[in-house]
C-alpha cells in the first residue's frame, strides 16, 4: 500500500498561546506550527510505512506523525491496520450507568460529576437504589453494570465516612466490592467499575465480582498537575500513582480499560508520551483490553468552562497515532456521544469500539452529550461499512484467557456469553 504525503504548509495556525497552556506551554496547534519544515517528507513516509506493518511505531515516529503527517495519508495507515487485524466489525457494550457517589476528594478543571456533600442527599446510593438502577438495565437488555464514583470522598468528608460506617465498611472502595457482588448475584450483569486509584489489595477484592476493571491514565506529564492546571488539587491525580493502579492490575491478571483526554492542556509530546507509557505496561503484562482516546469538552461552572476544545482534526491524528503505536492488536475506542453528528469520523482515525452505551440512564460524566439510539448507531455504523457488533465488559479476547476472570464472575460470563466471545442475543 502507497501514501502520497501532502506537507501540512495549509494547516491552521494559532497566533497566540492558549490560556490553558500550563507555564506557557503553546498548545497544540501552535506547536505543531512552529515546527513545520522541520520534518521532511521521506521522514513522515518512513514512519508512515513502518506504521503500516502493524508491529508498533516508536516516538520519534509517532511525534513526527502526530504533528507533520498529512492528515488523509494518517487517517489511511491507521484505518489500514485496523481492517487487517479487527476487520470490519465495531464493538459496542450496553450497559447500565450507576453512579455509586458523586463525592470526590479531587477537584479536577474540567469535572462536573464529583460534588460536595448536600445538605438534603445522600452522599451514596444505598443498596436497593443500585439494585433498582441493576435490574432496570438487565430487563433493558443490558449486560454491562458501569460503576463510576468519585475518588476516596471518605478521606475528607465526614458525610461519606458516616455513611460507610452505618453499612459496615471503612472504605469506599469496600462498599463499592459489596455492591458489585450484590449486582452480580442478584441480575446477573457484569460489573466493570472505575472507582479511581486502586491499590492492589482491592484490585484483588474487586475482581472478585467484576469482569474487567478500568481507570483512566488522563495524562502522564506531571506537568498538567501543577498549581492553575486541569489537575491542581486532585491528589489522586498524579500519574506515578495511575500508573501504578494499571501496573497492579497487569500483575493481578485483570482485563483493564484505561486511555488519555486529548485537549487538557497537554502539548502532543505529552500525549504521545502517556499512550507510551501504556503500551509499555501492556507490553509488560497484556492485560490492556482497550484505549480509550476522549475529547476534552468544557463545561459550565468549572474551572475550565473558558478553555478551548480540541478540534476533530486533533482528536483524529491523536486517535490514528494511538492506532499506529499499539498496532493491530489493541481495541481503540472514542466514544460517539463527544463528537455528536460527526462520529462517523473516528470510524476513519482507525478505532473499532464505540464504548458503552446505555439505553436507559445518562452519560452522568457528560450529562449534555446524549448517547445516540443503538438502532441508529447500527444504521449509520453500517451506512460506512462496518457491522455493529454487541460485546461484554470484557472484550472476546480476554473472556477466555486462563487467570483472567474469577471463578466467581465466571458463571455469570458463560451465561452471556456468546458466539466469538461477543454478548449473547
């Protein structure tokens, strides 16, 4: 296969830095100007090439893609090896969405979901509350229970720390096993929960009712943790410490989901260098099932609120790098729901996975951006040339490898489990 490669000499310029670009960092489109001419075209079509093999590209490769790749030729190397080693198939998950607590001890830049104790609320949702939620999702036709919740509230709210201890536990992440159990026995759906930072004693509790576990890596560079950035004051935060939870859970045999928010603040070096670090703890361990690649959109009343999207055309050269540098074999996804009508788009950056969607409950991370109906994701996904394709929270490849799935979760995987290790219709 041949790429003609256009030099980027007709890409938008931004003539000033952007005010969410940390210690006056230029942003991305900035930097990608500045650098112009610097990469010859033999370069660009070097990597491109070795790209295309499907066996991984290295920094420099990538660096050189993300910022001087015309974008056609990209868009075409990565939707290349995605064909070749997925096909033509696109995954989805339908789930259930419980949002377990909004209360978090961080205070991320962008975050609409954590929230501070109320007066008149309950600072989590009791027992028969998520088992309401469970069951409404499992005659729904859901096979997917999504627990999200905020990071340790229990460390500085007495609210959380009151609760806990009036159902018996010390720690959120306790309660949280004990619901994910409750769901798993009761409706049979299988929990997959991202409840933040994880240390390896809970990871091994959790697995014990969840089909996959997932946590967010969001960025490698500590610079984005600093004083005025996205993650100034979120302690739990710190890449190291993600880094860590993701490492753990390799060494644990736990499929995991995890992947990086484009437009944070973040220059391209440091994206590449965060799906980097990923692909060197799958490398490691090969329990990564999927990278999610999310769009960063700004949201009234945070800190943030001001602070420029990334274009579609950045989020597809981040998505068709993150296709090059972990090659054929790893699951991309980008949820369809942050690009509204234009999601088809990500369909030519290469991934092969729209996420969850939930047919009865909200986005709660994304309240203002609906999931569209799964009969027109299936038409439109058909209308570009692919087949939707139901999947569990646990990807094909994973629900049969040895260690990976709890001999307690197990009964209720093979019950949904169908053919090709997709969900059952």
């Amino acid at each position: 296969m041949h790429f003609v490669i256009i030099p980027s000499g007709a890409e938008r310029v931004c003539s000033e830095t952007s005010p969410w670009a940390i210690d006056g960092e230029p942003d991305f489109e900035r930097r990608r100007a500045s650098m112009k001419g610097l990469a010859s075209t033999s370069q660009v079509m070097t990597a491109l090439e070795r790209g295309i093999e499907g066996g991984g590209i290295s920094r420099g490769q990538a660096l050189l893609l993300i910022e001087h790749a015309e974008l056609s030729s990209l868009l075409r190397a990565a939707a290349a090896v995605r064909d070749r080693s997925k096909g033509r198939t696109v995954s989805y998950s339908k789930k259930v969405f419980i949002p377990l607590t909004h209360l978090c001890r961080d205070y991320c830049g962008y975050c609409t979901f954590r929230a501070d104790p109320a007066a008149d609320g309950q600072p989590f949702m009791t027992s028969q509350e998520v088992l309401a939620v469970a069951e409404a999702g499992r005659r729904a036709g859901c096979k997917e229970a999504l627990f999200s919740l905020g990071d340790q509230p229990e460390a500085i709210f007495p609210e959380a720390r009151a609760f806990l201890r009036k159902q018996g536990f010390e720690r959120t992440l306790e309660y949280l096993a004990a619901m994910g159990q409750l769901v798993l026995d009761q409706t049979g759906l299988l929990p997959h929960s991202n409840p933040g930072l994880m240390p390896a004693v809970d990871l091994r509790r959790l697995k014990e009712s969840n089909v996959s576990l997932g946590l967010m890596l969001e960025g490698a560079s500590p610079r984005l943790w600093r004083a005025g950035g996205p993650h100034w004051k979120a302690p739990d935060k710190v890449p190291s410490l993600r880094l860590q939870t993701i490492e753990d859970a390799g060494r644990l045999s736990i499929a995991f989901t995890t992947g990086i928010l484009v437009g944070i603040g973040e220059t391209a070096e440091e994206r590449v260098d965060s799906l980097l670090a990923i692909r060197d703890l799958h490398e490691k361990y090969g329990h990564i099932q999927e990278v999610i690649v999310q769009p960063f959109r700004a949201k009234p009343g945070t800190r943030m609120a001001l602070a420029p999207e990334p274009s579609t055309e950045d989020l597809q050269r981040t998505l068709a790098v993150a296709r090059l540098i972990f090659s054929r074999e790893m699951n991309i996804q980008s949820p369809p729901n942050l690009l509204s009508g234009d999601y088809l788009l990500l369909l030519e950056a290469g991934i092969n996975d729209w996420g969850g969607i939930s047919p009865i409950t909200k986005d709660f991370i994304n309240p203002e951006a609906a999931w569209p109906q799964i009969s027109l994701l299936a038409e439109k996904t058909a209308g570009a040339g692919f087949v939707l394709r139901e999947r569990l929270a646990i990807y094909p490849e994973f629900s049969s490898r040895p260690g990976f799935v709890d001999a307690r979760v197990q009964s209720c995987l093979q019950k949904l489990h169908g053919e090709g290790g997709y969900a059952r219709n």
